[in-house]
C-alpha cells in the first residue's frame, strides 16, 4: 500500500481510539466498520478490515491494497479487492 494511504489507516486508527477512550475496551467490530468505511468513501469500494488480538487470516487483495500493523493490544488487517460487474448470460 502507498505511504499516503498506509498513513491515512494509521491516523483514521488513533483518532478512533481516541475517540474510544472513555471505554475499557474498544469494539474490534466498531472500528473495522469505521475504517472500511473511510476507505470506501476516500479509496473506491471494495476494502475490508479486520481487526481483533489474535487472528489467522488468508486473502487474495489488489496490488498496493493491503496492510497490516498493529496499535496497542489489537492488530488491524485492510485490503482491497477487485470490483468485476456481474455479466448478465
């Protein structure tokens, strides 16, 4: 993923968990609905996230559409994927 947007998931990130701080714990659910969102709306459709302590995962993404990092306890996966319309026979 490009520096710009690997930088746009990081600061989306801490400002969700900020935003969170009045909680003990923030909902994974929550803030993987909240950056697929700010990706959709800013990137194109078709990223998903997500976000827990301890996950395996393995996904087929688009070229410079992925990336994964780790904020405090909770590691954070987003990837894009390919968007191909349907053909009708």
């Amino acid at each position: 993923m490009p520096a710009v947007m690997q930088d746009r998931a990081f600061r989306c990130t801490r400002a969700l968990l900020d935003s969170n701080s009045d909680q003990k714990k923030p909902s994974p659910t929550h803030l993987a609905m909240a950056l697929k969102k700010e990706f959709d709306s800013r990137y194109g459709p078709a990223w998903h996230c997500i976000v827990g302590k301890s996950f395996g995962s393995f996904v087929t993404h688009s070229s410079g559409g992925f990336v994964y990092y780790s904020v405090e306890k909770l590691s954070f996966l987003l990837f894009k994927t390919q968007v191909r319309p349907i053909k009708n026979r």
